[in-house]
C-alpha cells in the first residue's frame, strides 16, 4: 500500500488517488472531483495551511522544536536573541552572527519620540496596556516609510530587526503610561531581558536581579514560536494580502489579545483569586466539570499531554520564587494541577496544564500587573511572527488567503419597501 488516498464521490462514481506527504494531501484533489466542492472544516482542525520549516510540535509526545532543536536545551542554554536568530534564519549563529545581531538589535531598541508624545499620551489614562500595544505597534509602521517595501530583502531585514528590538521598548512604554510612571529610555549597556526589566521598574536607582532577567529570557524563549497558533495565523492570513509587517504583527497581537489564546495566563491568575484557598478548589473543580466555567490554563488544541513549556516554567517560577519570595497563588495552583490530573472529566479530554498555567503566577511574583501579560508574550512571539512572515513571502505556493464557506442563508427574494414589511 502506498502513501495514498483515494477520495470517492458518490455522487458521480468520480475517484481521485492523491499522495500524502509529510502527513498532508493536497486538497486540489477535491477540486478535480468537482470544481464547487469544498471541505468544511470550521476552526481548521484538519487544514494545514502551508508547509512550514520553522516549529515541529507533536500534541500526543509533548514535543517542541524550533528548527530542529528540542525546546527544554534551548531553555536550558540559549538566549532569547539567539533563538530568535534561529527561527528567522533557520540556523544557530555563529559567534561573528550573535555578536552582530546583538549589535544591531541593541542599537534599535530606540523608537522616535512623537510615538511617546503624540501617540501614547493620547490615550486614556486607564487604557489597558495590551489595547495600546497593538494600536502602538500598528503605528510604528507609519514612521518607517520603506515598510511596503516587503520584497526588497534589505528593507525587510530592517523592519525585522526593528521590529524584534523596539518591541520591549513600546512594552514598557505601554505599562509606564498606565501607571503615570515617567519613560525610561533603553539602556544599551544591558542585556535583551535586562534592558526590558531595567525599562519596566526603574524609578531612581535600580539594578536588574540576574536571575529574574535570566527567568525573563527563558520565558522569551518559550514564547517565542508556536507554528499556526491563532495568533501566527492572523500573521500569515494579513501577510498574504502583502501588507507591511507593522500592521501584521498587530493583528497577529490583536489575536493574541483574547482570552482563549494569550489572555489566558491574565484569566489564570484571576481564576486562581477567585479560589482564593486551596479549600475551594474541589468545589472549584466540581463547577468546571458542570460546565460552569473552564478551568484556565488547561487545555490545548493541539497538545493532547502535558505542554513541554509547562514543565520548564514550573521549574523556573521555584528560581523566580527565591528572589521574589513564594506567590501565595501557587499553592492553589499545584493543588488545581493535583485534583485535576487525577479526574476522569480531564484525563479523559486530555486537559493538561498549558504554557499559561504557571507563567502568569511568576509575571506576578515578578510584579507585572496581570494586564501585562498579554503584552509580555508578544514580545518574544514577534521572533515568531515574523520567521512565518518571511517564510511566507519566500513560499511560491502560497497566494492571498481567501477561503470558501458554505453558504446557508436565503436564497433570491425581492426588496419589499419598509411599510409593507410585516
Ligand atoms: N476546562 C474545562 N474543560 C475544558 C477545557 C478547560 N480549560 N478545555 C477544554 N475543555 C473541554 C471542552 O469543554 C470539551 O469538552 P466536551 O468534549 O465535553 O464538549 C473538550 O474539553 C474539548 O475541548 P475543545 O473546546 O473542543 O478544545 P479546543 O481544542 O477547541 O480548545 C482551548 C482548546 C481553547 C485551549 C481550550 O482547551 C480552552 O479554552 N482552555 C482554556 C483557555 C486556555 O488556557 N488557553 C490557552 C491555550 S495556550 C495558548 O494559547 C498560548
């Protein structure tokens, strides 16, 4: 038996035989059936998309690997810099590359002061940070006229870069302007995660704990791609239409944004004060399994086993917890993780802990307020974004997207004039 299939349609007798390839077959096969037959497949569960060389993931294994490389040693040995050069040029960097990049990101980490003055000041004063990030990384672009240029490879490499740097600066500048604090401007002296921490807390004399900048670089790390998550995918679908990568990223963050996707660890922390003891946790549980609420944090589309980036971050919160001291939280966590791997409603479903589980209880130990959270992930999944955007650009069979539906409404009926509506 070959790697085939062979689609029958019972409606003619008309069969196609079609290779699978890399687990994928071509839908075209459809087409040749019947020009006007398409699958239905709401959420893409079945549908890939594109062909991708950036992330391998296997839901069932609880495997993650950017170009190649298992997730835990990247955690383990890489930086966040250097990981993003790995998913934009699909190799690791030599020590000439790294010191390069570095450089360069480095020295963009600046952004004009009209975005400040003009831009961020025009919001309001309770605007919640996330809102303003995708607004302010949408209007970046517009400082940089040469962004439409995507298929001048030069040009593009810039607004990578440009982008891949400044994004920690608007973040800051986001959390600052919320909380009426001053700007403080990059520090070029400091290291990727260092420069972001020193930009977040600084008010008179502030050193960077290197432990919680090491934390932060980890948690970049593990952020840093997801392959055709919601969030990549709205990358992907706006990038087709040839728009500058500005206004793609915000609507890859814009996805982002919601709760089912990055908001999630943001609910988490809220589901976990809600508990409030680890007393109320069986109750807790007994209301998800009722169908009251979803238990945050648990759960995946494709990860149908413990998340790899779960593990990590459980592990790096007990580093975070020694310099911040213990987030009461976790004790309410560990016991939900306990309860509910033990219970049939989520062993069955396959709901184990998610990247965003853990992840909010260390932003919170390290004093983000929750509405930072979502902006804390976009900006090492801007390394991600963009990697897809390129390779996207580079794809020769990819073309703008633009799926079919199966339309189910009225069919032709004249106009009737207002007063002889019923
Ligand atoms: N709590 C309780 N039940 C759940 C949960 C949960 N967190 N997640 C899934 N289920 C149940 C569903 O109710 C469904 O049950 P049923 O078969 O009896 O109807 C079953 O498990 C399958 O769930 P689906 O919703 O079909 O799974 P899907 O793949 O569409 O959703 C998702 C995945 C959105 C992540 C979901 O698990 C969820 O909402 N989790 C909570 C939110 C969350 O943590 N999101 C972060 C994901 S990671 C990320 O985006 C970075």
């Amino acid at each position: 038996m070959g790697d085939t299939i062979t689609i029958i349609d019972d409606r003619t007798g008309k069969q196609v035989t079609v290779p699978i390839t890399n687990g994928v077959f071509p839908s075209a096969a459809l087409r040749e059936l019947d020009p006007d037959l398409r699958m239905y497949d709401p959420a893409f569960l079945s549908t890939a998309a594109c062909s991708s060389a950036i992330t391998y993931l296997d839901g069932d294994g609880g495997i993650l690997r950017y170009r190649g490389y298992p997730i835990e040693q990247l955690a383990e040995h890489s930086t966040y810099l250097e990981v993003a050069y790995l998913l934009l040029n699909g190799e690791l960097p030599t020590t000439e590359q790294l010191a390069a990049w570095t450089n360069d990101v480095t020295h963009h980490t600046f952004i004009h002061e009209n975005m400040r003055k003009r831009f961020v000041d025009g919001f309001h004063y309770d605007a919640h940070p996330m809102g303003m990030f995708v607004s302010a990384v949408a209007a970046l672009g517009t400082f940089y006229n040469d962004a439409k240029d995507i298929f001048d490879v030069a040009s593009r490499d810039k607004q990578v870069l440009r982008l891949i740097a400044k994004m920690p600066t608007l973040a800051a500048m986001c959390h600052r302007f919320s909380v009426g604090q001053p700007f403080v401007y990059p520090d070029n002296s400091l290291s990727f995660p260092a420069n972001f921490l020193n930009m977040m807390w600084k008010v008179g004399e502030y050193e960077v704990d290197p432990v919680l900048a090491r934390a932060m670089d980890v948690l970049f790390i593990l952020h840093a791609d997801h392959e055709q998550n919601c969030g990549t995918t709205a990358m992907r679908v706006v990038g087709s239409s040839q728009a500058d990568p500005y206004s793609a990223c915000s609507a890859a963050a814009s996805a982002l944004y919601g709760p089912l996707h990055g908001g999630a660890n943001e609910a988490v922390v809220r589901m976990l004060e809600e508990i409030g003891s680890i007393d109320n946790v069986s109750g807790f549980i007994e209301g998800v399994k009722q169908g009251k609420e979803k238990l945050m944090g648990f759960g995946h589309r494709v990860y149908k086993n413990y998340d790899p980036r779960a593990t990590i971050i459980k592990n790096t919160a007990y580093d975070v917890f020694q310099v911040t001291g213990n987030n009461p939280l976790l004790d309410i966590a560990l016991k939900l993780e306990e309860v509910a791997l033990k219970d049939d409603y989520f062993v069955s479903r396959k709901l184990y802990p998610n990247v965003d589980f853990y992840s909010g209880l260390i932003y919170q130990a390290m004093g983000f307020p929750t509405s930072m959270f979502t902006v804390l992930f976009a900006i090492p999944r801007t390394a991600g974004w963009l990697a897809h955007w390129v390779e996207l650009l580079g794809d020769k069979e990819q073309k703008i997207s633009r799926p079919r539906q199966a339309y189910i409404g009225r069919g032709v009926r004249d106009y009737v004039a207002i007063g002889d509506r019923a």
